[in-house]
C-alpha cells in the first residue's frame, strides 16, 4: 500500500497546503538504474520518494564518477528546479528500486511561488541537502574508504530499513568515487568483523552498532541536521494521489 505519507516533505506539509497538490501527485515506478535526469537537461518534474534511492552523480570528462548525495524517503529530487536553475551538471541515477510522486514543473513554481509553507519546507530540505554535499566532498577526501563505506551504508539502511541491499562492489565504488579494489577490501573487514554479509550482489546489514562504532563524524552531522531543519508529519490523513 502506497501512501503520500510515507516521504517526510508530503508529511510534514500542513493539510491545506498539501491539498492543493493532492490531485497532481502521480505515483511512478523507479527501477534500478533509472535517469531521472542527466547534465544540463532541463528539469521538468520534481520526485519524492518513497520507497526508492536516487543517488545524484557528478561524471568527469574521463568517465568517472562519485556521488555528490543520496536521497530518499526523507526529501525531494530535482531541488535546482525550484532554486531557480532548471538545469544542473550532475545527474540523477535510481540506486534502489521502488516508487516516488512526481510532481510537474509548473506545479511546483506556483506553488513555490506563494512564498508559505511550501517554499519553507523546500528551502529548509535543500539546506539539509548542502550539508550532505558538504560532508560528502570532507569524508571522500578526509576518511578511509571503511569510514565511507560505513557511512553509506548506515545512510542507505536509513532509508531502507529491512537492512538488505542490492547493490555490486563496481556500484557502490562508483558511488563512492574509489576502485573496486578499494571497496572489495574494506567490505571484507566489515564482513570479517561479522557486521555485513557480502554476497552476489546483496549486502545485509547483521551489526548496526558496529558500523556505527566505525563511522565518521560526516553520518551523524548530516542526520542531525536534517533532523533539525526537517519537522515531523503535521497530518497523517492525506487525500489520495493518482497513480501512474
């Protein structure tokens, strides 16, 4: 059962306000792998997840890539829209299957544009967002590689909670912006410590604590600030959305 009230923003968004947008939500699937958008497309719809992960992606002239942040069920996708961009040089890439609500283009300006809650709650996220990107250029160049991979890993179970992960060694060191080698090597000292399984692609998370007992400084910095900026649901009674 798919509800708006499963993504943090919708949640949060007081009930007259959310009204208004209730009828142009449309439910989409996203599959692994997906581009919600690439560098320098212009931006015609914004999604809050659900269920799913999109990763945004900065990609080199040479072809490689690292993640700039990751987002889920807590924000919104395609923030340079409404801060006046409509383009932007990264992309959005699905990390982890499942549904968003897309919202269009023209919806969200307007409603932007009422200067009220709304816009409060979209300007709030993208200052979570930027300290995310922050974090994540301080630890990729600052950290061990097991540092960051617990990092992604407590991020990504956040937002996935059953604790299993779909995702190959080549993926999460392209996330990660270091070789596979790199990250073959550190998810074997997780394994061997017995806080991961490993295999064929599924990672499951046995040891929480442990991974947080080897987390750096960068994991609680950006939870801590969302959870400052971002308010609790302000209604869970939501009217239904269209499916797509």
């Amino acid at each position: 059962m798919h509800s708006v009230a499963r993504n943090g923003l919708l949640a949060a968004l007081p009930a007259a306000d959310f009204a208004r947008l209730a009828s142009h939500l449309e439910l989409v699937p996203l599959r692994l792998g997906d581009m919600l958008y690439e560098p320098g497309q212009q931006l015609r719809h914004v999604y809050f997840p659900t269920t799913a992960i999109v990763s945004l992606h900065y990609v080199t002239e040479s072809g490689a890539s690292s993640e700039t942040c990751g987002v889920g069920s807590e924000g919104v996708v395609g923030f340079p829209l409404f801060m006046g961009g409509h383009s932007t040089p990264s992309s959005a890439v699905v990390q982890t299957t499942g549904h968003a609500y897309r919202l269009s283009r023209d919806v969200v300006m307007r409603e932007f544009d009422r200067v009220g809650p709304i816009q409060d709650l979209l300007l709030r996220y993208t200052q979570a967002l930027i300290t995310q990107m922050t974090q994540t250029a301080v630890c990729n160049r600052h950290h061990s590689i097991v540092q960051g991979l617990c990092r992604w890993l407590l991020s990504t179970l956040d937002r996935t909670p059953d604790g299993e992960l779909l995702m190959t060694q080549d993926l999460i060191a392209s996330t990660l912006g270091v070789r596979r080698e790199g990250i073959t090597e550190a998810a074997g000292k997780l394994q061997g410590a017995g806080w991961i399984r490993y295999r064929r692609g599924h990672i499951s998370v046995l040891n929480r604590t442990g991974l947080e007992s080897h987390v750096c400084e960068c994991y609680g910095v950006v939870k801590r600030e969302l959870a400052r900026l971002l308010p609790a649901s302000s209604d869970d009674a939501r009217p239904a959305a269209r499916a797509m």
